[in-house]
C-alpha cells in the first residue's frame, strides 16, 4: 500500500466519531429494555461497574492495538501476535457481519417510525393503540424488510463518503443534537404524576432480583454499547495519530456512553410507569412508549420526528462502524476497491438480514435454541462472541504484546500503567471466562 492511512482529522473529531459509534441503538433502544427486563437499578450499576473497570482496560487495548499496527482486526493481531491469532480478527469480522443483520433492521424501524411520525400516524394513541401500530408494523412481512434496504443503502452513501467527510461530519452536528432533545424530552416525562416510580424503578438497586443472567445481560450490554470486542475500536485506532492521548480520549467515550444510556432510561421508564406500560415488553419497548410522551407536548408530531431522525443517525454513525470491519477487512487483505466491497457487503447483511426481520412476523414460531432469530443472534454476539473477542484482545496486549500498549500510556501516571497490566493479564480475561463459564 503506498497511500497514506487516511487519519481523523482532530483530537474532537475521533471522540466524537467513536462516541458516534459506542452511541446508537445500543443506548436508546436496547438500554431501557434490557434494563426493564432485568430489575432496573441493580442492572443500571452493574452495567457502569463493567464499563468503567474491562470496558475502559479492552478499549484501551484495542485503540492501541489498532494505532500500532495501522490495521484492522485480522491484520493487527497477525502482525503483534503472530498468525494464529488471526483468527480472532476473522471472528471479529464475522461478529460484525452478525451484529450488523439484526442492527439493520432496527435502523428500519426507526426509519419507518420517522414516516409514522411525519404522517401523524402516532399521535393521539392509546397505549393499547401504540402496542398495536408497532406490532402491526414489525410483523409485516414487507415494509419492515423494506426499511431495512433503505437504512443499508443510507450506510452505504456514508461509508463510501470515506472516513473523515463521512463519519466525522456527521458525528460533530448531529449527536449534540441528538442530546438537547432527550433532555428536554426527560424534562416532560418527569413532570408526569406517576413517573417518579419510573425514576425509582431506574436509579434504585434491588439486588434480590440479580441472577446470573442479569450479570451476563449487564457484560454483554457494556461490549456492546462501547463497540468492544469485534475490532471496531482496533479499525478506529488504526486512523489516529500516534500524538492522541488513548486515555483521555476512552474516557470521555466510555463517559458519554454512560451519560447516554442513563438519558435514555431517564426517558423511557417515567413515561413507562406514567401510563401503565409494561417495563419487561422487550425490543419495542422504546418504539411503543416514547409517541406517547410527544402527545403531551406542543408541535409534537414534529417534535417525535426530529427524535426519530436523530435515532437514526445515531444508529448510522454506530452501524457505520460495524460495516466499516468488514468492509476494510477486505480492502486492506484482499485488496479490493472500496466502492464494490461496500455494495457487496451490504448487499449479503441485506440478504441475511431478512432472516430476523421476519422473525417477528412471518417466522415467529422458528426458534433455534428456543429464542426467535432476532434474539438468537443479538444474544450470541452481544453475550458470547464480544466478550469472547474482549479475552482475545485482552491476552494479546497482557501478555504478547505488552510494550505496545505501555509505550502508548502516559508516563506520568505509573500507577495507571501498572493497573491496566494487571486488568489485561488476570483481570479482565479471568473476569470474563468467569461470567460466561458460570452462564453455560
Ligand atoms: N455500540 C453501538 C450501539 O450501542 C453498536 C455498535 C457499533 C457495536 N459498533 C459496534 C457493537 C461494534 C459491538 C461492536 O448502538
């Protein structure tokens, strides 16, 4: 390769654009769900637990993996720890690939809910109305599958924009953006008579209901919404320069990522306590209760599809990335040009990505593993694969190649070095096998 790796172009701009890719569905629609489904508080501290101790010692280990090796997953661990470690890269790559057949189709949704909104389609509903409308429209065997073209074809305009014209653009307008309008919504939701037990069910722990499930859900959820364990940080660290500071820069990602799923629940679960939702009612749960909130709200049709919009590109700087995996995989080892790669790739996520969309309609008796399609591949990447990916990445910088992570800390904090040898040899890949031994 004679070409110059293409670089962010500033300090602000790679925080933005990998906070741009931690922040996505993950936090705002995925978060409040899960949440709900497993007890609320104790899982929102479990989750901050995680991120703050193996998520920061994993993305500190996968931007310096990426910046010393100046490639993506399957070139940076051939080349710092030898060819067999390969094979995590390509597990990588396929997680990616995974990942990105269910994200797709919820980047539909919100496509199709922003047409909801402009059509006034959500105003003036129930709660039994809007249970309706989007179980209606998920079970559709067309128009969702439709959505989930168009939000693919949305991709591919970005990606093929490159890395700095496309993503970080995007990232430094439109996510400031994206946080003024939930905390106005939260504003709202909390003036609600009954949305304080939203906000007790949220923030105050109850450890009877922690399972071990529960700490599976909590760790998986902290690879997930941190963009840990597939590469996707490896790739991002790949384009920085060797003058940005690694740990301030996972800092501020791994705090707006916090900073964001709390918005987000602080948004949901009122308004779900307000009216009498159901804070267990799974993948829908964000699509089914915010409408309701923007009905109490002036110009709130309007107002539902801003949101819906900013959801969007929300979800699109983050699946932006786990195309961008795949895509360069492809381009830096096989050679490839850009342009037909990214067709191709999102051409076949088109292909398998119809598999867990009809999931909730027309397939929604197939259950492999007795889990739906959908939930079939968002709990094997998300709770197995990314984590697993998190040991890999971890043992690789611990133990084969250490210097390169410690060469990039800085000098004056000794301690921070030594505390992140110790998570990347014992902590982390011991804490992992642990969760996930004791959950098969
Ligand atoms: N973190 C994103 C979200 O929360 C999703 C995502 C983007 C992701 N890139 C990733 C998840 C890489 C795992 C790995 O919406």
């Amino acid at each position: 390769m004679t070409a110059a790796r293409a670089q962010w172009g500033s300090r602000l701009g790679f925080i933005l654009a990998a906070a741009g890719s931690a922040i996505g569905l993950g936090a705002i629609w995925k978060f409040p769900y899960i949440a709900g489904n497993n007890g609320g508080g104790a899982f929102l501290l479990l989750y901050i637990g995680f991120s703050l101790t193996i998520g920061l010692t994993v993305m500190l280990a996968e931007l310096a993996l990426g910046r010393a090796a100046k490639l993506g997953p399957v070139g940076a661990f051939r080349k710092l720890a030898g060819k067999k470690w390969a094979l995590f890269g390509y597990l990588g790559v396929l997680t990616g690939f995974l990942i990105m057949t269910f994200y797709s189709v919820v980047g539909g949704w919100t496509l199709g809910y922003m047409a909801k909104a402009v059509s006034g389609d959500l105003a003036g509903l129930s709660r039994e109305g809007l249970n309706q409308v989007f179980t209606g429209f998920i079970s559709d065997p067309w128009k969702p599958v439709g959505y989930h073209g168009l939000f693919l074809l949305l991709n591919m305009a970005v990606v093929l924009g490159g890395v700095k014209s496309g993503i970080e653009a995007i990232c430094k307008y439109l996510m400031p953006g994206l946080f003024l309008l939930m905390i106005g919504l939260i504003v709202r939701a909390l003036l609600l008579p009954g949305a304080m037990d939203g906000v007790a069910f949220f923030l105050v722990p109850d450890f009877a209901k922690v399972t071990m499930g529960t700490v599976i859900e909590a760790l998986g959820f902290a690879f997930f919404s941190l963009s840990l364990g597939m590469g996707a940080m490896i790739t991002y660290g790949s384009y920085l320069d060797d003058e940005a500071k690694l740990v301030s820069s996972a800092l501020w990602v791994i705090g707006l990522q916090i900073a964001c799923a709390v918005l987000a629940g602080l948004m949901v679960l009122p308004v779900v306590f307000a009216f009498g939702f159901d804070p267990a009612a799974g993948p829908g749960l964000s699509f089914i209760t915010l409408p309701a909130i923007f009905d109490h709200l002036p110009a709130g049709k309007w107002l539902c599809t801003l949101f819906f919009s900013l959801l969007l590109v929300a979800a699109l700087t983050s699946s932006i990335s786990l195309i961008e995996v795949v895509t360069s995989y492809f381009i830096d080892e096989h050679g490839f040009e850009r342009r037909r790669v990214t067709l191709a790739v999102c051409l076949v996520i088109f292909v398998a990505g119809i598999a867990p969309s009809l999931s909730f309609g027309l397939w929604q008796d197939v259950k492999p593993f007795g889990r739906s399609i959908f939930d079939l591949l968002d709990y094997v990447t998300s709770n197995l694969l990314l984590p697993i990916g998190g040991i890999a990445i971890s043992v690789c910088l611990g133990w084969l190649s250490w210097p390169v992570l410690a060469k990039q800390l800085p000098e004056e904090l000794p301690w921070l070095t030594t505390a992140l040898r110790i998570g990347c040899r014992w902590v982390a890949p011991l804490a992992i096998s642990g969760v996930l031994l004791n959950g098969l």
